[in-house]
C-alpha cells in the first residue's frame, strides 16, 4: 500500500465513522493531491477489496 493509499484509506475510514462520506474536495483538501491521483489510489484499494463502495446504503466497507 503507497503513502497515498494509506492516507486515502485512514481518512474514509474515520469520517466513515461518523457517518459522513468524504467529497472529492475533502479529500483533495486532506491530502493535497490532485483528482486523478486520487481516483487512482481509491481505484487501487477497491482492486485489492480493502474498500468496497455499497451501493444501496451509499457508504463505504472495509
């Protein structure tokens, strides 16, 4: 897992805890990255199942 990666998968996982999904300005705001690096590193974690987007209840799972 790259610095990026980790960092994505810590910050959805703790405003995942309060009920809150992150916007793509969170994000980018939290790590200072672009879009694309970061669509790319979520996409990475999704491709290894250590996130998973639920459709019906729009909230991630780890």
């Amino acid at each position: 897992m790259t610095d990026l990666e980790r960092k994505l998968y810590r910050i959805i996982y703790n405003m995942n805890r309060f009920r809150k999904n992150p916007t793509m300005n969170d994000l980018k705001r939290k790590t200072g990255m672009d879009e694309v690096s970061i669509r790319k590193a979520v996409k990475n974690l999704m491709s290894r199942k250590e996130l998973e987007w639920n459709k019906e209840k729009k909230e991630w799972r780890f």
